[in-house]
C-alpha cells in the first residue's frame, strides 16, 4: 500500500521514539555491568559510562565468596523453592472446590476471599498478629501468609471451569473421589496454568523485601533483596568492612553493581517464559477480575 | 456452563421437598466431604492471616500495650482517629501522599496508552516484540534493584545523568538528597518500571476492536491519524475508564515500597507518605493504636473509592470489576 509523505515521517518518528525507549531501559544495566567489571581507579575518578575501563572480574569473585551475600542468597532461594511449593499448593486445593458449582454457599465463600483483596486489617494489625504467633524471625512468615493469594487463586478457578465436564463425570460414575479427580484428572490438564502460577509465586518471594523488612531483623534470616536494601542504604555496612580496597581491585560501588546484577540474573533466566504466561495471566485477571 | 452433578450411584436423588440451607448444605457435605475438606487449607489461612488482623483493628480504639494485651488494653473511642486530624505530622503526611499519587496519575496514568497507540502503529512485527520484550522486563524487577539501578544512574559521582548534565555546561543534582527534585526521582523510576508493562492491557484492547471498521474507514479515505482518533480509542475508551476507576483505588498508595527504599531522612518533608510513616511510627516507635487508626483510615478510604467507582462504572459503562 502506498504511504503518503506525512505517513513515511511519522514512521521514522515512531521507530526512532521506540528505539530510544529501549535504550532508556537498558542503559541503566549496561553502566551497570560496566561499573562491576571497571577497575579501582576508573569507577572511582566517574569515568565509566557503557563498557568497562581497566577490566576486572574481582568484584565478582569478592561477592560470591562473601558469606553474608551467600547466606542471603541461599534464604532466597530456599524461600522461592518452599514458598512456591505451598503456595502452589493451598492455592490450587482451594481452587478446585471454588470451580465446582455444586459446591453449597460457593458464592459466600468466594466473597470471603475477595473481600480481602479490597479491604486489610492493615500493616499493624497484621505485625501484633505475627508476633503473638511468634512468627517474628522465623522463615515461614516470609511464605506462609502469603500461600494463599486470591488473585492466582481466581486465576486457577477459571482454568479449571473452563475445562470440559466430560472427564470428570465419567470418572464419578467409576465411583472415584473428588480428590482423586482432582489429582488424577484435571491437574494433568492444567500444567500450564500450574506453571504459570508457579512463576508468579517465584518472582513474587524472590522480589518481595518489604515482609523480611517488617519481619526479620536476624541477620542469617535475611534474604538478598533485603540485604541488597540495606547495602544499597549504608554502602559501609559490614559487608564492605573487611578491607575491600586494599586487597581487590575494586569499589564498594562496583560490589554494589555485582550484587545488585547476581540478584537479577534469575529474573532474567526465566524472563522469556514469564515474558510468554505473565501477559496471558494478567489479561484474564483483568478481564475477569 | 456446569450442570449439576448427577448424584452419584447408590444415593437417593434430592428430594424436591424444601429444606433449610444448612440441612442441604450437611447433606452435601456428607456426600461430597472430600471436595469441603480441600478448603481447609486457604480457608484457614485466610481466616488467620487476613481476618485475625481485622479483628485487630480494635486497637484503635484502645490504648493498646503489648503486656495488657488486645482483650484487657483500656478503650478509649475516638481519640486516635481525633489526634489523627489534629497532628501536624499526619496531616504533613497525608498532603505528600496525595500529591505523589496526583503526579503519578497525571503522568504516568496516560503515558502507557499512548506508548501502546504508538506500538500499534509500529508495522514491522518483528521489531515491535523486540521492543515489548525489552520494555516489559523492568516491571519483573524488584524496588531494590530499580531503586539501585537508579541510584548509580543518578549519583553525583560518575552518575550518566549528571555527566550529561556538566557536559551541557550545568551545575550536578544530588537527586536523592535535594528536596526539589526527589519527587521527579520517584515519579521517573516509577515510570521506567512500570510504564513498558502497563501498555499490556491497552493493546490487548486493539485486538478486541473490529477490523471491519478500519477497511471502512480506509474506503471512506480516513487516514491512519483519523482512524486512531475515530475508532481506536472510542474502541478502548471502557477499559482506560476502568483502569482509572482501579487506579483511583489506590490514591491513598503512593508507592510505599517503592519510597521506603529510596527516600532518606533528608528528602522526608516531600517523600514521606502514609505507608512509610506508619512503618516508621508503627513498628519503628511502637506506636500501635495511632498507627493502626491510620491504617483503618487509609483502608476504609481506598475500600470506599473501590466501591464508589465500581458503582459508577457500571451506572456509566455497563461494566464492573466484579
């Protein structure tokens, strides 16, 4: 199809505008990955801007031999492994019951879950409750309170009424239970939405710093977004004491800049699948809420 | 649809005789004991985790200390929520939450449809994912990494932005400690973070408009300038209202995790908002009863704007979020 001149400029506007969007985002990581491999004196004297200066990599093995960036490493990453796991779990048990319209009083159930997405006892409340448990300093209230998550919960309830009755009824008239249909039947059919769910509970416990702030103040528990938090706000802290100049190569904003990537090279591992069932669950969330 | 199940082999089919809800409801509990018995779980959680704390919020109207504990601390009414209007620090507070969520609203509420306007426009499918790909990717990310990313962007020690900045000749900005700009800092990195992913739900809208109407409009000799203002957002007009109506849900939410790591004591006169002051008054000082009032404040407001708007949109639009 013919163009018109006017057409043709507000192309090359339009390309150009969105290539330099893509560069807005990705510069920000690009002086990052230069900062963590730039030597001493280059990232000291600013003279870093998109491609490392003095090569080096000891940054990296400084932080990886850290203790105190390996400790939180390994409570993050158990955290997303057993929060995931639970919340997988309960999420999708509630789930089921709430997708078949058998179930009496299925209405004033559901809207006791939804009523909370809209209303919270709040921030305080929720803190006095988690000491009287005794939760304070312990790992499973990083995971525990939020297994069960309403919205992934909708999500799952839709998967599962839009699959077909068929299956199901003829299993009943084998005489099996709901439990074993549940298992045997319709989770077989719905791996994708049980992986995509599975994402959104990893990226959400490996992002979340906020409950380990309220939560955790013993040091072994922290997780790494929060550590990463707290050497982001005091960049002499602990983790920098033992004479970082002297022996390495290296700043404490270069330790900053490796520490801040390490933590996002998970995200950007699973990205493309999170990329291809992120848009999917978000669409059905916003259409049927 | 569902039919309702067949009762199975060897019970009696439901009697047409009326009974109670709770007569019908044991009976199927009876019948069916192992799909209730799923419920446990969540239900528990729910239960304990999210209505326990409602039931908190008694303590502000108490004076509540953590010996008494919630049962024996003295009621004292409406006290903390009358200090709540009195004390110059909330009200402080509450200004700079309006007026981040304002700034946020205004300029971070449009930009995404226009962003996807302009991706609609993009012919070359190929280059579009590209740029989908790459601007989706900072919504994956944590507050802390952005909040560090925009840290060593902003820094006035060998920060790109600040070298640009010399290099036009200017004087450098200490972004996070000067009062002036810090709200520009937050609304920008909000924006870098959240805009790219915004755009989802607007082009997902495109997909929904009939084609037929753009061939239409092409016979009739509208160009690609008219057909936008026409027929694409009349055709998304309901779902930019709806995502208004969610926003506004949220005024009261700045973006406390967001602020928490980025601002500092020196920037707290323009970035303090209520989130970050009731951590700070609640689990900092101690201050539980205050600060539980202004969390039963701010949740009861967001709760009435989520059903308010929700209300108007299906008088206006024929359609609610629920």
């Amino acid at each position: 199809m013919k163009q018109t001149v006017s057409e043709k400029l507000f192309n090359v506007f339009n390309c150009t505008f969105f290539v330099l969007l893509g560069l807005t985002t990705l510069l920000p990581f690009i002086n990052l990955i230069a900062k963590s491999f730039s030597s001493e004196s280059a990232v000291i004297s600013g003279k870093v801007n998109l491609l490392p200066i003095g090569f080096q990599t000891g940054t990296y093995l400084y932080v990886l031999q850290n203790d105190m960036f390996l400790n939180a490493l390994k409570t993050s990453v158990i955290l997303a492994i057993v929060g995931t796991a639970v919340g997988l779990f309960v999420t999708t048990l509630t789930a089921y019951p709430l997708s078949r319209i058998q179930l009496r009083g299925r209405k004033w159930i559901l809207l006791l879950f939804i009523f909370t997405m809209l209303f919270s006892g709040g921030l305080i409340p929720t803190y006095l409750l988690m000491q009287a448990l005794g939760l304070i300093n312990e790992l499973p209230v990083l995971f525990l309170p939020a297994a069960i998550n309403v919205f992934n919960m909708l999500i799952i309830k839709n998967y599962f009424e839009e699959l077909p009755d068929g299956l199901e009824e003829s299993a009943k008239l084998d005489g099996a239970s709901n439990v074993r249909i549940l298992f045997s039947i319709v989770l077989p059919l719905s791996l994708p939405v049980l992986a995509t769910i599975a994402l959104f509970f990893a990226v959400a416990f490996w992002n979340d710093y906020f409950t380990a702030m309220i939560y955790i103040t013993d040091q072994e528990l922290k997780p790494l977004q929060l550590f990463l938090k707290e050497l982001l706000v005091a960049s002499s802290g602990e983790f920098l004491k033992d004479n970082v100049d002297a022996a390495l190569n290296t700043t404490p904003q270069s330790i900053q800049a490796a520490s801040i990537l390490l933590a996002t090279l998970p995200i950007l591992f699973v990205y493309p699948f999170l990329q291809k069932y992120f848009v999917k669950g978000v669409l059905v969330g916003s259409v049927k809420g | 649809m569902k039919s309702e199940t067949a009762s199975p082999p060897g019970t009696t089919p439901a009697t047409p005789i009326k009974r109670g809800f709770f007569a019908k409801l044991a009976a199927d509990i009876r019948r069916d004991w192992d799909l209730y018995a799923l419920l446990i779980p969540g239900l528990s959680l729910l239960l304990l985790f999210k209505y326990a704390p409602m039931y908190g919020i008694t303590i502000a109207f108490k004076d509540f200390n953590i010996f008494d504990g919630y049962a024996a601390s003295p009621w004292v009414g409406w006290k903390h929520f009358a200090k709540l209007f009195s004390a110059p620090d909330f009200l402080h507070v509450f200004e700079n939450t309006v007026i981040i969520s304002f700034l946020k609203i205004g300029i971070l509420f449009p930009l995404p449809i226009i962003i996807a306007l302009m991706l609609n426009e993009l012919r070359l499918m190929l280059f579009k994912r590209v740029v989908q790909t790459v601007i989706y990717l900072p919504h994956f990310l944590s507050w802390v990494i952005v909040s560090g990313l925009f840290i060593d962007l902003l820094s006035s020690n060998g920060g790109l932005v600040n070298k640009a900045l010399s290099s036009l000749g200017m004087e450098p900005i200490s972004f996070f400690l000067d009062n002036s700009v810090f709200r520009g800092v937050l609304i920008t990195s909000a924006g870098w973070k959240e805009t790219g992913w915004s755009t989802i739900v607007y082009l997902a809208a495109f997909a929904t408009i009939d084609p037929g109407l753009y061939e239409a409009a092409k016979i009739d000799g509208a160009g690609r300038m008219r057909q936008l203002w026409h027929i694409t957002l009349p055709g998304i007009a309901p779902i930019i209202l709806l995502m208004f109506i969610l926003r506004l849900g949220n005024i009261l939410e700045a973006g406390t995790e967001q602020i928490l790591v980025m601002y500092n004591p020196t920037v707290y006169k323009v970035a303090d908002v209520i989130g970050t002051y009731v951590y700070r008054m609640g689990i900092g000082n101690q201050d539980y009863s205050f600060t539980t009032a202004v969390g039963v404040f701010e949740s009861i407001i967001a709760f009435t704007l989520v059903i308010a708007g929700n209300a108007l949109s299906r008088k206006y639009l024929q359609r609610g979020i629920w």
